[in-house]
C-alpha cells in the first residue's frame, strides 16, 4: 500500500493570516482563532526545526508533521528500528517521511525528540536513520540537522 500524503506546509503567509483573524475577531471569537494561531505556529516551528513526530489524530489516521499519514487500517507499514531503544512512538518508525522544513522529497533520518537543557538554556535534538540504525542523542540543532542530511546523502542509496 503506497504512504499518504497531506499538504500541510505552514508559510509565513498563513501563520500571518491567522495573526490577522484574531486581531479582527469579535471577542466571541478570538479564543478560536487563538488556538487556530497557536497550532498553525507550533506546526510551522517543528517542521522548521526538522522535528516529525505525530502532531495530529483524526479522519482515521496519525498526522505526521511532514504530511505522512498513517490510516489506523494499514496494515503492510515497513517499519525501521534504531540500533538503541528511544521509546518512539510508531509513525516515526515508518518509512517514508518528506524532508522537512520543504514537506518534499523523502528522507531516511528524522530528527524525533528534543529535551530543554537547563545548563545549556537550549534545546537538544536526538536523530536517527531509519536504514542503518544510527542514533545521535541530545545534540544541538545544528549538529542534528547536520546528521540528517549526510545520513540522507549515504543511506538513501
């Protein structure tokens, strides 16, 4: 069974909008639009960030943040395992996932927790490639990224 997709790509433009909608919002109205900002803003950080994970339940399926969706029936998943134990949930494991922050082209590492180090007043990233196994624990953005793309360029093939 082919993956599904969903253009869920969050633009400057969109998060604007929204921005827009809560400030002419009668006040019956601007707890709503206030929620619709506050996903549509945390949807487009994550995927700037590299970060997938499912970011949405519902119509039958898990959401991932680069537009993967899992329907509950699929049953045939190819699912890869890291080399260590992470505790991820199951989308992540399942193959097929877009680069992020494009939604496009598929990539074989994810970027798929974070932690907020106090000592370090920032956020650390943990990765791993879906085809070889590898796993990068608790390092910063950059370096997590970094990990994504080589790993995208030698076990991609």
């Amino acid at each position: 069974m082919p993956n599904e997709y969903e253009d869920n790509r969050v633009t400057d433009a969109e998060v604007a909008k929204r921005r827009r909608d809560l400030s002419k919002a009668p006040s019956e109205r601007k707890v709503g639009r206030w929620y619709a900002l506050r996903h549509y803003s945390q949807l487009q950080r994550e995927q700037n960030q590299g970060y997938h994970h499912g970011y949405l339940r519902g119509e039958g399926g898990l959401h991932c943040t680069c537009g993967l969706v899992i329907k509950e029936s699929d049953e045939f998943l190819v699912l890869n395992y890291p080399n260590e134990d992470l505790k991820l949930e199951p989308l992540v494991l399942v193959s097929g996932h877009r680069n992020l922050p494009s939604c496009e082209g598929e990539t074989v590492a994810l970027i798929v927790a974070f932690v907020f180090e106090k000592a370090l007043n920032d956020y650390l990233w943990t990765a791993f490639c879906q085809r070889c196994g590898v796993v990068l624990r608790k390092v910063r953005d950059t370096e997590a990224k970094a990990f994504v793309e080589a790993h995208n360029e030698t076990c991609k093939k």
